[in-house]
C-alpha cells in the first residue's frame, strides 16, 4: 500500500495552543488520592504528594490541568477544601457515590501544579450552587489582598495569589446525570450572568461554557446555539466531551470514531460561526475539548459502586481502564485531530491523568507506570508544538461503522520554526498491509531525519502492568530517510509512528 503527503511550508492552518495537550484531575476514585496524593508513599514530598508520578508528570510538559471536576464539580463546596485538614469536613459524592475526605483542595492542587510545571484551569460549581460562589472563589484564588476572602486565603497560608486566568463554566449541564441539571436557556442565562460577574472581577479571565457532553446527547447540537446565543459576548470558549469505545472488538470500526470526533468539531465550529453572524459581534468563541480519552475497559467492574452497592467508600478503585496496543492507535489519530482543528479547538485536555481513564497508574505503596497511551500522549505534547501544517494526503480508505472512505493512512505534521523542525505523527489503520508513504516537503529546504521512533505490537491487547511495565513501549525506528526533498517512511500494519525532520 502506498500513501503521499504534501507539507508545503506556506500551507498552515494555525499557530497551535499549548494548552491543546492539557490534562484533567478530578476528585473521581483513585486520581487524586493514592494517584497524585499518598503521604505515606515512599516517594512523597513534604506536601504528600508522588514524586514517582510527578516524575512522569513533568515528562509529558502538561501546560495546564483542570480541576476538580468534572461530574464532581456540580455538587461541591470549594471551601470544603481550605483551611487545617483536620477541620475540614468529610462530605458525600453523589456524582460518584464515594465519600470525599477534603485533604486535597485549591492550595494542595495549586501547590502541586507548580511543583509538576503545570497552570491550573479551575471549574465553578453551576449545578447546585452559582453566581455568588463562582465570584468568591475566584476572590479568593486571584485578589491579592485586603477583602474578605482574599484575607482568608492569606491566613491559611497563601500570600500571593494564584491568578488563574482559565476557569470553566460547570460542567455537562446538558446531563441529565449532573447535579443541577439545566436546560440549554436556563444554563446560557445562569453562564452569562456569572461570567458578567467575574469580567467584573477580571476583564482578562477566559472563560469556557459548558458544550455538549458527547455528539449523540438529543439536545446535541441545538444545545451550542443556544447557550451560545445567550453567552457568545461573555465567554472564550465552548467546551465538547468525547469518549471512545470498541465494545465490539472491531479494530477497523473502532478507529474510524477519529472521523466522527472531527465531524463533531465541524458542526460546533459551524454553530459558532453562525450565533458570530447571528450577533453581528466581531469576537471569535473556540473550542476548548477539555474530556477526552477511550473509555470503556472498566465499565462492568465500575458499576457496582455507581450504583450504590458498596455504600460510600472512600477513593475506591473506579474507571481504572488498563489501556492496550490498540488505544495507542485511536489516542494517536485524535492528536492527530485536535492538530489538524488547531485553528478552532485551541485548549484540550485528556481525561483524567492519573489511575481513572489515565495515561499514568500507580499501586498504593508501590510503583507508578506509563500505560501505553502515555506515549503518543507525549510525543504530542513535546513535538507537537508550532504551526500545525495543511497536509494534501492520498492515502488508500476503507469504510467502517462512523465514517465511509477513512484513510488508511493518517498523519499530522507541525513545523516548529525556531527550532527548525518538523514533526509528522503517523498512523497506520491496515491490520494487514504495510504502508510506504512518501512526503513531499516543499518550502523547507534541505532536510534530515534526526528522530525516528515507532510503536507497534503482535498482539493489540497487550498492555503494559506494574510487573511489566515496558511491554508496549516506543522503539527507534529504522529507514527514514529525506532524499532531496521527499521524506521516505513505511508503516508497518497497525502502527503509530512520529517521525521528525531538521529543516
């Protein structure tokens, strides 16, 4: 089988937002406690935080990390979490029926965000709570002094500021799982009127309102237009949420849900462009897709604590997915989405990044590891940073279950300017042809392959495990070659590739 690609250095579609590789933490099972927070773990800090896991943290340069929900958000009480530890209250969650200790809250997560090189990006309580709330928490996050709350923050031990300038809107208000539920109208009111409050605040805070939980929910896509009707001139972004499953085990179908991720991005980028012409405003709303990740794995073994058999467990082990070779292939083609829609989705973050639908797990006591989406994860986040390039790609297709003709052959390509470089992210969908693509880089001048690395595996279940922690794992890889100016590669079946070229 063979592919070309064009990459054209005059043919661009956007300087990429770092924070297109954020990540999420929320207060769900094991992500926060026994994930980032164990003060008894070998490995702690004086905060109690994993030095194994802020390790791996720091790896992957996470720009940014929303919190604390998420599902949890939308019945929690912010100031539950500040304060001495001993005096603060254990609450119950109804999100995930488990029971909350409060031993990690803002200054915990603040203190831990700076120790792994990270922002936080924080999420206000719309389902049971509102407008007050929202603007005394961000009082207290970003005021450096003399007001009620401010004070506050100073006397439990903080004295500047955080001045976190990303704050979300609530979260899935669409659900009608979520705390607080709403109708588009009545979420769009309560979300312009607390971003009016905290533009008070803050003219310079960006702002997210809550988009569609997933592109199959009913009131999807009506759901943008309308929130976005009544909060277009008070807010930055929309935010969408997408999980991808393969109950079926049907490789070929199962990566074609790429194709219906951009569809998704498409028709809310769309609604945007039409509430912009609607109000005549001269503004731009983007996309901020602050939940993704495959999800499924876990989802029997989950069900018994969700639905209330187990009482109100603390931390329990809950949407622990153990990730395969396969999820390595459909992380790497929504990258590669999230590259080639930089232009419109601008933040993103994978949700979560510790134990619950994570890149990273741990044992209590024990080790932390990289599951195997950790690394087109990282690969993205370190190379895919700069100009994301208009790729023309001929790739052979084939049809699947969310989309006809999907390419074979997928690929994503960033031209890092300063550092005179550019980074292909490649993915085979064959099962069972090798792919010899050749690239055609016009524009760039000389060029050399100067990294080359590889993933693939016989076995598209195989997973990596606290024993065996490097069973899928990247490899040099062999034959990339640059000849005048055609970059060469072959791509094994089923098989992520990052290839990077010096210009």
């Amino acid at each position: 089988m063979k592919a070309s690609v064009v990459a054209n250095k005059e043919f661009t579609i956007s300087k990429i937002d770092d924070r297109l590789y954020g990540a999420f933490l929320e207060h769900l099972g094991r992500a926060i406690y026994e994930g980032i927070y164990e003060p008894d773990h070998p490995t702690a800090d004086e905060n109690g935080m994993r030095g194994d896991v802020a390790k791996l943290v720091k790896d992957l340069n996470v720009p940014v990390v929303r919190y604390p929900g998420g599902n949890f958000v939308s019945a929690y009480d912010w100031e539950d979490g500040i304060g001495p530890r001993e005096d603060r209250p254990v609450r119950l969650d109804l999100a995930w029926h488990t029971s909350e200790s409060n031993q990690v809250g803002i200054h915990e997560f603040a203190d831990w965000c700076a120790s792994v090189g990270t922002e936080m990006m924080l999420a206000v309580n719309l389902g049971s709570r509102g407008v007050d709330d929202a603007r005394n928490f961000l009082e207290y996050v970003n005021h450096p002094g003399g007001s009620y709350w401010s004070d506050m923050r100073i006397a439990n031990g903080r004295k500047e500021p955080w001045n976190v300038k990303l704050w979300c809107l609530g979260n899935e208000m669409d659900g009608p799982w979520q705390v607080g539920h709403k109708t588009a109208d009545e979420y769009g009111a309560l979300a312009a009127n607390t971003a009016r409050a905290m533009r008070m605040f803050d003219r310079s805070l960006e702002l997210i309102a809550c988009g569609s939980s997933n592109a199959d929910m009913p009131t999807y896509p009506d759901w943008e237009r309308v929130v976005l009707e009544h909060t277009y001139e008070h807010v930055d972004y929309i935010s969408l949420h997408m999980y991808f499953a393969n109950p079926e085990k049907n490789t070929g179908n199962f990566l074609t849900l790429a194709e219906k991720l951009d569809t998704y991005i498409e028709t809310v980028a769309s609604t945007i462009k039409q509430v912009k012409a609607k109000k005549r405003s001269k503004r731009d709303v983007y996309i901020c897709f602050d939940e993704w990740n495959v999800w499924y794995h876990s989802k029997e073994q989950d069900r018994k604590i969700l639905e209330g058999n187990s009482g109100w467990p603390f931390a329990p082990g809950l949407l622990e997915d153990i990730y395969n070779f396969e999820d390595v292939l459909m992380v790497g083609l929504i990258l590669n989405t999230f590259i080639r829609r930089s232009d419109v989705v601008k933040i993103a973050c994978i949700a979560q990044l510790v134990n619950v639908i994570a890149p990273i797990m741990t044992e209590k006591g024990g080790p932390a590891w990289a599951q195997t989406i950790y690394y087109p994860y990282y690969f993205a986040s370190i190379f895919g940073r700069g100009t994301a390039l208009d790729l023309q790609v001929k790739s052979p297709t084939y049809d699947g279950k969310h989309a006809e003709k999907a390419p074979y052959v997928d690929v994503a390509g960033v031209h890092n300017e300063e550092e005179g470089t550019i980074s292909f992210f490649l993915v085979n969908r064959s099962g069972n042809e090798e792919a010899e693509v050749e690239l055609s880089l016009q524009g760039f001048g000389a060029g050399q392959v100067i990294d080359h690395q590889v993933m693939t595996h016989n076995n598209l279940e195989a997973v990596n495990s606290a024993r065996n922690q490097d069973e899928v794992k990247p490899r040099k890889g062999e034959g990339a070659a640059v000849n005048g100016d055609v970059l060469s590669v072959k791509l094994p079946p089923y098989s992520y590739q990052m290839v990077r070229v010096k210009v």
